[in-house]
C-alpha cells in the first residue's frame, strides 16, 4: 500500500520540478482540503463495498474509521492540517527553484537542470518510504 504513495511523491516533484512545472500557488491552498474531503467521502460511502454487510463496514484507514469517535475527528484535523502545512512547503519550495535561473547564465544551464534534479532526489529521499 505504501508503494502508490511513493510513485504520488515522486511524480509530483518530478512534473513540478523537471517536467512542465505546473504552478503551485499559495493562492490555490484550499483545493487539498477540498481534495481530501472528497476523498475521505468516497472512502466511507465504500465501508460496505469492501466487506460482505453481515461483516460490518471494513474502513481502508484505521483514522477514517466512524466508530472511534473523537479520534477520528482528531486524526482528520490533524492530517488537514499536515496536508496544508505541506502545500505551504511546496509553493515555497517552487518558488525557491523558480528563483535559480537568476543565478545562470541561461534559462535552460545544465547547472540549473542540477539543482532540479537534486531537489527531486533529495525530497523524495526524504518522502519516500521502502521498509514500514
């Protein structure tokens, strides 16, 4: 299960940092919450599609699970709130390789593409998790 969330971080650095570089503003901060919204909505409307219904729903998280009461309202603040403080990070980071060129000669020096690839690599070294 870890392995998607693994290819997630490292094709997001890699379109944000090598590919296009797709925009990631402060601005648009409030479409991850929203996303995770929808998800943790899809997730419990499939509590019974997981299991047979003499079962009980079967949740993929332990945090989504609704029969725990306060902990899950407290696990689903708390990772609202990691989710943002991350984007937050990104768009600073973007901003950060958006400032290099200024440094280059060129807009498109192999010292540039460098540091690009350095920060994919070292982001997702950081990120990215083999052995749970």
């Amino acid at each position: 299960m870890i392995m998607p969330h693994n290819f997630n971080s490292l094709f997001v650095l890699t379109e944000m940092a090598l590919l296009g570089g797709l925009p990631v503003r402060l601005s648009e901060m409030y479409l991850g919450p929203i996303y995770g919204v929808i998800y943790v909505l899809i997730a419990w409307n499939l509590t019974h599609f997981w299991t047979e219904k003499e079962s009980g729903p079967h949740f993929i998280y332990f945090f989504l699970d609704t029969t725990r009461g306060l902990a899950t309202t407290g696990a689903l603040v708390a990772l609202t709130t990691v989710l943002t403080l991350f984007y937050v990070i990104l768009s600073s980071a973007k901003g950060g390789l958006d400032y290099l060129p200024i440094y280059f000669e060129a807009k498109d020096s192999i010292g540039l593409l460098f540091c690009h690839v350095v920060f994919v690599l070292g982001i997702a070294s950081l990120v990215m998790r083999f052995r749970d």
